[in-house]
C-alpha cells in the first residue's frame, strides 16, 4: 500500500469536570466523558508516498503543525518514508472539537498501517502523549481499543464512539452506550485552550454541580444531571462573552444547548427523549 485516504471525525465534551493543577506536568487534571462524532463534519487526509515530505491545506508554519509533528516523531524514530500529505479542512481551530489532535492520530495511525511498522496499541498511545493528551482519544476509538490497526468506523452499532478520558486525559477508557447523534454547531470564535485553563484556574468555582458516577451512566444521563457539565464553560464564557449570546439564541430552537472542550463550538443531542 503506498496511498491512503481518511476521514478525522471531531469530537464533544459530554462531560468535563476539571481537577487539580500538576505543578511539574504544568496541566491541569480532567475527568472527561468524550464522544466522536461520526457525521457530516470531518477533515479529509491523504497519505500518499513520495520523494519529499509536503504538507498542504494550512496557512500556518509547517513545525507547529500537528500532521507534521506527528510524520517527524515516525520518521525520527523508525526512518519512515518522505509522504505528501494533504488535508480539506472542515474542522474549525480553536472549536473545542478536537480537529487538530484526529489529524495527528489519523497520520500516526496511516502511517503505521501504510509502512507496516504493526506498532502495538500502547506504543501508539505513547506515542500520542508526547504530541497531546487528546490524541490518545482519538487514537483508542479509531483503532477500538486497540483491537483493529485503523477501523472505518462505518459499523457504528458493534463498536464505540464514547470513552472517559482521566489524569490529563491521556487515560483512555472504552464506554458503551446505546447509539445517538450528536448535532454540532461551529461559529466564527476561536478559543485559546490555554487561555481559558488560566482563566479557569483564576476563577473560584461558581457553579457547584452535583457528583455523578460518570463511569456508569449513559452520555445523555450525565448531561440531563449535571447543572453545567462543562467546567470550562463559564471562563470561556468571561474570555470570549459572544459565546453567551450564541448559546442564548442556540438554546431558543434547541432547548438543550451543551459547550464542547474549551470552545467555542456547542452540541446537543437528537433522537433522545
């Protein structure tokens, strides 16, 4: 195989209660109910093998890409071959949703497929730590814990798209649930990440939400239960104050309106009564 072509799915907080600050990892603690989301958003990648390594679709420098970071740690470490690259970018930045970290793991994940290296599932985890802890994610649900090298995930009723993430979120476990389609709704905000961790870690807590085991119940349990089921929902609210009024005006057609990661996108569940 010498070419290869992707989808990389997003993917939404159902849940994110932030915890302690890790002095020496200098990132904050999470536990996290995540969920990808197979549908009509997602990136498009191409693998294809080359003379020099190329990387389109970005108007950003190329070393800060995660696509790249994800190629050189490979080529560093096993001498991979130079691939041409290239990416339609539908997944907005700064969106909550996790668009650069599926790049990453679909290009560690390809790559390992298309070269044949048949790394093993924790290899590829930790791999993954090194460039994200979303990643690892990403890298669990593509693969199905590991039982498969890359699933289509076509099949949506016999594998998982949900998993709780824990410690910096690099701690990956399986959930299974019924199915249920999760609508996204992007805008023209791009929150900084670290930005609104800072902002969070600022802030007394202003919302005390009530303790459920999120290890138990279902995706549309926890975000029926949880007052605010995302804790960095209001420091994003302070630093970006268009997202209050966006949610005000999602909330009058949808009712239940939910904020993914550290934003700007919202969600809510269909086909849940």
């Amino acid at each position: 195989m010498k070419s290869l072509r992707l989808k990389a799915y997003p993917k939404v907080n159902i849940t994110l209660k932030v915890l302690d600050f890790d002095k020496e990892a200098r990132l904050h603690k999470i536990d996290s109910r995540m969920r990808l989301v197979v549908g009509s958003l997602f990136d498009t990648l191409s693998f294809e093998k080359s003379t020099d390594f190329s990387l389109s679709g970005f108007n950003f420098e190329i070393e800060s890409n995660l696509i790249f970071k994800a190629y050189k740690l490979l080529k560093d470490t096993y001498d991979i071959s130079p691939y041409k690259i290239g990416v339609i970018k539908n997944i907005p930045f700064g969106a909550g949703l996790g668009g650069g970290s599926v790049n990453a793991a679909l290009t560690l994940l390809a790559l390992n497929h298309i070269e044949g290296l048949n790394l093993e599932y924790e290899t590829l985890l930790a791999h993954a730590k090194t460039l994200g802890m979303d990643i690892c994610f990403f890298i669990c649900v593509y693969t199905q814990n590991g039982k498969f090298p890359l699933s289509s995930l076509e099949d949506k009723e016999e594998l998982f798209l949900s998993a709780d993430a824990s410690n910096f979120g690099e701690v990956i476990k399986p959930f299974y649930e019924p199915n249920f389609k999760v609508r996204i709704f992007t805008n023209d905000i791009s929150c900084n990440t670290a930005s609104v961790y800072k902002e969070f870690g600022k802030m007394q807590k202003e919302t005390k939400t009530i303790s459920l085991d999120v290890a138990t119940n279902t995706s549309p349990f926890l975000l029926k239960h949880f007052s605010i089921p995302n804790d960095l929902q209001i420091p994003a609210f302070k630093l970006y104050p268009q997202l209050k009024e966006i949610k005000a005006n999602l909330i009058k057609e949808y009712k239940d309106i939910y904020f993914s990661g550290s934003g700007g996108s919202f969600f809510t569940l269909e086909g849940i009564s």
